[in-house]
C-alpha cells in the first residue's frame, strides 16, 4: 500500500540471473524520512535490492514504486538525479579533482555558477571536509576524505533518498568511527529518507530506524534493532546477532 | 578506493590528442601542396635507371621550351604508369614498343607502329616515333662460363639441362618472356630462379647463376664482360623506345610534344649503354647525363638541376610525413566511433572487431594493388597518395578500434555505475567519463598505429607515393648503399620521434598525480 510515510515500494521484487537467485519475492517498504539498514552475510541480496532501486539492475518479476510511480526506463534518469548513491569504495571518477567530483552532475544540469558554488561550500562544512582537499584528485585523498566526497557529490542536488552501500566498509577503525559520528548528524540534521546496506550489526544498530534482515535472498525479520533480539523470527536471526555479538564481546558496549 | 595510475587522465586528454594531429596534418598538407602550384608537364618513369634517363631528357627538352617539368621518377611499374597516363596523373613516360605490344595489348596482335598507334587512339594516347635503340631482351652468361662450354646461340642451352637460370620476376611472367622462350627453343632447364635484376648480375659473377635475362642495353653487359647469347629463332619481339603522351598535352602544350617528337632516332643502342654506365657504373646523376646529352647531341641547352641530398630528404620527409599523418588522423577519425560502438553493442562488436582484424591481415603489396581498380571505378586516383594513404588508413584502424574498445571495457563496473547511478546523459557519460578513462588505452593505439605507418609508408614509393621509400627503391637499383640508408635512417628516426612524441603526448593527456 502506497501512502505519504512510504518514498520506496517494493511489491514482489525478485531478480535472478540465469538459474541464479539472487533475490527471492521480496516486499519492503522504504518509509519517508527514516533511516533503513539492510543487513546480512555476502550474497544475501542486501546490496542487489539497493541496485534494484536505483535500477542499475531491473526486477525479473515484480514492481518498486517512488513516491507511488513505477520505476521505468523513461522515468529512471528524473528519479536518480532525487537519489544520491554512495558506494564502498566512493565510486569517485579518478581522472576529475574533488570538486569536479562532486558537481559533475550540477554542471551537466546547467546549474550556475554561483548556486554550485554556494552548494559547494554548505555541503564542505556539512561532511565536513577541508576546503584544500577539494583541488586534489581522489587518489590525494584519504580513504575517509573520499567517503566525504563521494557523500558530498550523493548529496548535492539535495535529493530526496540516499542510497548507501556500505560506505564505511573500506575503511581502518578509528576513521570509521568518526565518520559513523557525522553520518549520523547528518541524517538528523537533514532528515533525510536513507537506506543503507552493512554487514556489520552493530553499525545497523547505530543508524537504524528500520532493520531489515535478509538471508539467502530473502527477508528474514524487519522491525526495530530490539525486535531482532527479544523476538527472534527465525533461529538464523539468533545466530546472526549472536555471532556479531560474540565478535565484540570483550566490551559489549555497542549492543 | 584504489586507484591504478592508469586511470588518472585528464578530461582533455582526446581534444588534445586530436588537435595535435589536426595540426600536423594541415601541416603536412601545406608543406605537400607547395609542391603543385602552376600547370607543369608531368613526367613519370619506370624503376630502372635506363627509363629514369629518358625521363631526364624528356623534362629538359619540354623544360627548354620555357614550360616546367616535374618528373616523376621511378614511379612504378608498366602497369601503374600506363594506368597513371589514362587518369591524367601524368602527362607522359618512356615506353617500349615490346612492352605495348605484349603487356599493354597483350592477346591482340599488334605488328606495326600504325597499329599500336590506332590501339593507343582509343585510349586518347599518343606515342611519338622510336627514339633509335632497340633494348630487347637477350639471355647473357659470362663470356668465361659461354666459352668454356661452347655456348653463343639460345640454341646452344638445350644441351645443358643443368645450368642455373635466374630470370627478372617481370621476365618470369610476360607472354613473351621464359615461358614462351622455353617453348620456342624447347629449352630442358628446371632450375630457374626469379630475383632482382640487379642482383642477378651479382649472383651471374659469383657463378652462383649461369644465365639470366638481359636488356640489350644495360650497361653491365660490358662491364663484367657477358656474353649475350644470338637469338637464333629471333623469338625476342623488338623494343623500341617511344615516348607515350596523353592526346589532350597537343592542344594543351603543343611545344612540349614537338619538343619531345625531336627526341626520335636520336638515341642508337650504343649511345644508350653509354648514357646507362655513366648513371649506373660511374654515378652520375641522371640529369646530369640528360643535360650533358642534350648539349652535345642535339645542341640544347639543358639544365636539368640535380636534387640537393638535403633536399631530397626533405621533400621525402614532407611525402612521408603527408602519409603518415593523414592515414592516421582519419583512422583516429573513423577507429574511435567504431570502438565506442563496439563497446555497447556486444555482438556487432565482435562482428566489427573481426572485420577491422581481417582487414589488418591482407598482405600491404596486395591491399596496394587490389586497390587500384576499386579506386579507378570510382574515380579516384588509382596511384600515388590516395592509395597509400588508403592502405595505411585500413592498417591503421585496428589497433585504435581494438584498444578504444578495451580502454572503455576495462573501466571498472563501479565507475561505470556510479556515473549511471548520477543520471548523467549517455552522451556526458561518454565524453566526460569513458573516455577519459579510456584515453591511455586509446592514445597507445593511436601511437601503434602512427608509428607502424611510418615504417609501412615506406611501400607507398612502389606505387609512386613517395615518402622515404623512394631512395630506399632508388638505392636497390643503383646498388647504392648511401641512397638505402637516405631512406632507411629517416625512416628508423622518424619512427622513434613519432614514438617519443606519444610518449611526451601521453604525460601531458594522463597527469601522474601530484604527491601529497
């Protein structure tokens, strides 16, 4: 059912390639203005329905709707410039400078000069992100200075979901830590409709207003990060937190 | 995210790259058009130094008339010249009456002048009268080898089936060549070798031969002292120097052909094997020999000037480089888009990467020559640059089509889907993403391409190109190792520049990425 606190539908979504599932039917909705963590092993199908909304991939069966309108072919170039994507590994074009980055798309629009440059600079104090970093090509930067960019470039049309796959996988601890810090300021600030793909439980829990489980393509559970815990739907839930758990046990403090 | 190198290119990369060839080639286009400017008489030769001779007279009888002249020397074969006289690329050559009679009008029996003359009017060619020596074919052996087995008649070889020949290719060939001598004389031999006739003088020297074709003429006969066999069943046809001139030059410089018509029976058979060993044996220019003849024979004033070496490199140069960096700048032009197809089109591009790789395969002297009759059909010029330059376009495209469309596959599926994921037009994407990307992959291709044609234009003198082949083919026949190397050193430099220039080119279009 399509109603204003849901900005992405999915209704009966599978895809496979070949005789390869790599999502079974799947309905979800994506509710306006929270922040949605798909989780789960590899190959669950976490980061192919993320690319099934911004249909890099399209469904082999079934439909995903935005803000109500089916996705299609002719619609897809409208609805992704009101999409922001962020990959792993930033997915910066190594041959552009940060700022060129960040608005290339701006400038493919015609955007002017000044309107670019005034986004330019709310978005640098937003991230944040030294100014000096924005002359440099993506290899000058630190792999944190990246996800910055990359985030700076998936938020400069102002769009009105962002689409995450796991954006902070790449990078050492202490860098990750701090940029789950100001992630997470951001989606407050902005409240912004994110959905955001992680293997890792206690980064879902951080961020996640909604916690969708999957496992070999398919939903397992979906609620908050406490249902998962106290209401297990399946024993694969139990042993997934537990083993996430068990990984960080010595502190425990996340959980 | 890792970063290879490789990928750090600058978006201008492709408009640099195109815009440098763009001004090498206007470049080249200028130096070569400066070449042509007023309505001379143009002149061709064959690539032997006898007709390189008559070519020299020919200029420096029309020259004295006041009219310029431009000889085209060594132009090529009988073939390429009377196709280049039909199409108006030159106005005139020496010929021999044999040549019209059993190669130009081979299978239809002309006997006399008047008959050639009515076979050529049908064609709009002229020819004026015999210039005086017959330079007909004879088989020669050493005068020590002829002697020592009795030898002085063609007749004579039937009793010895073991002798080595060694035949010019064109002898090998012609109707009235080895085939119908061995037939007329009944001749038993088997061994019988094709190679250069230049050579085959060295190879008769050394008795790795025994006997080989000879033009009554050559200068060599006396020079090493050879015995030309007595054509006792007078098989050889008579070759007659004539000169054959387009009608149209009548009305359009009479005086050049009343200056040419003077030339007839002015020239006996000794007079001609004096002028060739003065070319060949004592390395006197040929127009040199031509002014000199001129002066004293006919009491004109000649002044046929001899090309400066300096010059000579240079207008080879100007020639080389027209080829090279036409042929390639339109292979850039054509080789790109194809590429790109090739990239999003799975299956056609396969079918245009096999087409383009086919291409690349036929053998250069073969595309050269299958091109002339296509090129001729469509009116084209059939000899001389277009063609050349048409090969080497064809030989061109596959490096740039191959390494366009693995430079655009081989940018990574995230880059790709993240410049999808911005909705960015295929068209943005294509030039402000791929491409770039692409553009160190596409720029080696590019310098494949460029430096193989600047060794393959070397061929385009055998179909009167020009280019550093001229005095590599010049120097063959005149066994002159300096004019070879006139050629081949240019050559090897100009290839190692256009390599180094890509590689500066390369530095500029993909930036290394200044340290932190």
């Amino acid at each position: 059912m399509t109603n204003r606190n849901t900005l992405i539908q999915l209704k009966a979504v599978s895809k496979t390639y070949g005789n390869l599932c790599a999502l079974k039917s799947t309905t979800l909705d994506i509710p306006t203005g929270k922040t949605t963590v798909l989780i789960g092993q590899s190959g669950c199908g976490k980061s192919t329905l993320l690319r099934l909304i911004i249909r890099l991939i399209t469904p082999t069966t079934g439909s995903i709707t935005f803000e109500g309108n089916p996705l299609t072919e002719q619609n897809i170039t409208t609805i992704r410039h009101r999409i922001g994507y962020v990959i792993q590994d930033g997915g910066l074009f190594p041959h552009l400078t940060a700022r060129d980055n960040v608005t290339i798309l701006a400038r493919h629009l015609k955007h002017t000069k000044s309107d670019i440059n005034r986004r330019l600079d709310e978005l640098r104090e937003l991230t944040p992100l030294p100014a000096h970093c924005l002359d440099r090509h993506p290899t000058q930067l630190s792999g944190g200075q990246r996800q910055r960019v990359a985030l700076m470039r998936a938020l400069f049309l102002d769009p009105d979901l962002l689409l995450l796959d796991e954006p902070l996988g790449a990078l050492d601890p202490i860098i990750r830590s701090e940029l789950q810090t100001d992630l997470r300021d951001i989606f407050l600030r902005l409240s912004k409709t994110v959905c955001m793909v992680t293997h890792d439980l206690s980064e879902a829990a951080y961020f996640a207003d909604k916690i969708v489980l999957l496992q070999d393509g398919k939903i397992v559970q979906q609620g908050i990060f406490n249902d998962l815990l106290d209401r297990p739907a399946d024993p694969f839930v139990t042993r997934f937190v537990n083993a996430q758990r068990g990984a960080i046990s010595p502190s425990g403090a996340t959980l | 995210m890792r970063t290879t190198h490789h990928q750090k290119v600058s978006r201008h990369g492709i408009t640099n790259a195109a815009i440098t060839t763009l001004a090498i080639a206007t470049l080249a286009i200028q130096c070569h058009a400066a070449d042509v400017s007023s309505e001379p008489v143009k002149i061709g030769s064959k690539t032997f130094t006898e007709s390189v001779i008559l070519g020299e007279i020919a200029a420096a009888m029309i020259e004295s008339t006041g009219t310029r002249a431009i000889h085209r020397a060594e132009f090529g074969g009988t073939q390429i010249l009377f196709q280049a006289l039909k199409t108006d690329e030159i106005d005139l050559y020496p010929e021999y009456t044999g040549t019209i009679t059993h190669e130009i009008f081979a299978g239809q029996n002309l006997k006399s002048l008047d008959d050639i003359d009515a076979a050529l009017a049908k064609q709009n060619i002229k020819m004026t009268r015999p210039l005086g020596f017959n330079n007909t074919y004879a088989l020669g052996m050493t005068r020590q080898r002829s002697s020592e087995l009795g030898i002085n008649t063609i007749s004579d070889l039937k009793n010895h089936p073991d002798l080595r020949f060694g035949f010019s290719n064109e002898f090998l060939d012609r109707d009235d060549g080895w085939p119908a001598l061995k037939k007329s004389y009944n001749l038993p031999q088997l061994n019988v070798a094709g190679l250069e006739h230049a050579l085959a003088y060295r190879a008769l020297q050394s008795g790795a031969l025994d006997v080989m074709d000879l033009y009554t003429t050559d200068a060599e006969i006396a020079y090493y002292d050879l015995h030309a066999l007595t054509d006792d069943r007078d098989h050889f046809p008579e070759y007659y120097a004539v000169y054959l001139y387009r009608t149209d030059l009548e009305t359009r410089d009479s005086q050049a052909v009343t200056a040419i018509s003077r030339l007839a029976t002015t020239i006996d058979n000794p007079t001609m094997t004096a002028l060739n060993a003065r070319a060949k044996l004592d390395r006197v220019p040929e127009a040199i020999v031509a002014n000199d003849f001129l002066n004293q024979t006919l009491d004109i004033e000649a002044n046929r000037a001899v090309e400066s070496r300096t010059a000579q490199i240079w207008r080879n140069t100007k020639e080389h480089l027209f080829l090279v960096s036409t042929s390639t700048f339109a292979a850039i032009l054509v080789a790109i888009p194809i590429g790109v197809i090739a990239s999003k089109r799975r299956k056609l591009g396969q079918a245009l990467l096999a087409i383009v790789g086919i291409l690349q395969t036929i053998p250069s002297l073969a595309l050269l020559v299958l091109l002339m009759p296509i090129l001729a059909a469509i009116g084209l010029r059939s000899v001389g640059d277009t063609p050349a330059i048409i090969a080497l376009f064809v030989y061109s495209l596959l490096p740039i089509v191959r390494n366009t469309h693995a430079g655009l596959v081989g940018i990574p599926a995230p880059l790709r889907e993240s410049a999808d994921a911005l909705g960015l037009s295929p068209m943005a994407t294509l030039f402000q993403i791929e491409l770039p990307l692409a553009a160190r992959s596409i720029l080696a291709g590019v310098k494949i391409a460029a430096v193989v044609n600047v060794g393959f234009a070397t061929l385009g003198a055998l179909i009167a190109a020009g280019g550093y082949g001229q005095p590599i083919l010049t120097g063959i026949r005149l066994n002159d190792h300096t004019l070879i190397l006139q050629g081949a050193i240019p050559a090897a430099m100009l290839a190692i520049l256009t390599q180094t220039t890509f590689d500066i080119l390369e530095r500029f279009i993909v930036p290394a990425a200044p340290h932190k």
